[in-house]
C-alpha cells in the first residue's frame, strides 16, 4: 500500500513512460511482473501502475523504505533485465521524490 506522507524517509520513484498506444497493455503487464519479481526485496514497499487515458503513457508509482531497498531493488531488475524489456515497449523518463507536502483527507 502506497504511504503519501511527509518526513518518513520512503523513496518513491516515479517513472513515466511514453509508449506507442499498441504497446500500453505490454508495458503495463511487464511492469507488474516487474514488481512482483522484487516484491520479496528487503524495503521494498509496494508499486503503482496508472495507465494514461490517451494509451500513449504508463506510470510507475513505487516505493522502497531508504536508500539501500532502493538499490537491492534495481539491482534484481538489472539482473533480470527488466530495464532493456522496458525500453522495448516505451520510453522511460524515471525520478526518485521524498514527499514534501500533502494537501486533503
């Protein structure tokens, strides 16, 4: 379950990916079988795969507890190749982010 919080110290990585509309359904599902290929890491916390309403974009929404999940957690995928099977279906432009504010109930 994704935590939205300040001041926890979880990292989330954002990932959007820009994709070819015929491939959105391919990224997604690899997307998922990417998170749950690491959802045993040590820190790992949960992922969150939105699928962009025009089919031309994916986001992957994850987060891992600190600094070193984040790096048990992208050494699996590397391993794994996730990273080049990725960059068959779309583009990603990824980021890590620390929660600075949240606004609502």
């Amino acid at each position: 379950m994704p935590i939205i919080t300040s001041g926890t110290g979880i990292i989330t990585q954002i990932n959007v990916f820009t994709c070819d509309p015929a491939n959105q359904a391919a990224l997604i599902a690899l997307l998922a079988e990417g998170a749950r290929s690491v959802s045993d890491v040590e820190g790992w916390m949960s992922a969150s795969i939105h699928r962009g309403l025009a089919g031309d974009r994916v986001v992957n929404y994850a987060q891992v507890r600190d600094p070193a999940a984040q790096e048990r957690v992208m050494a699996r995928l590397r391993a794994a190749d996730f990273f080049t099977r990725n960059a068959a279906l779309g583009k990603a432009h990824p980021g890590l982010y620390e929660v600075a504010l949240t606004i609502g109930g």
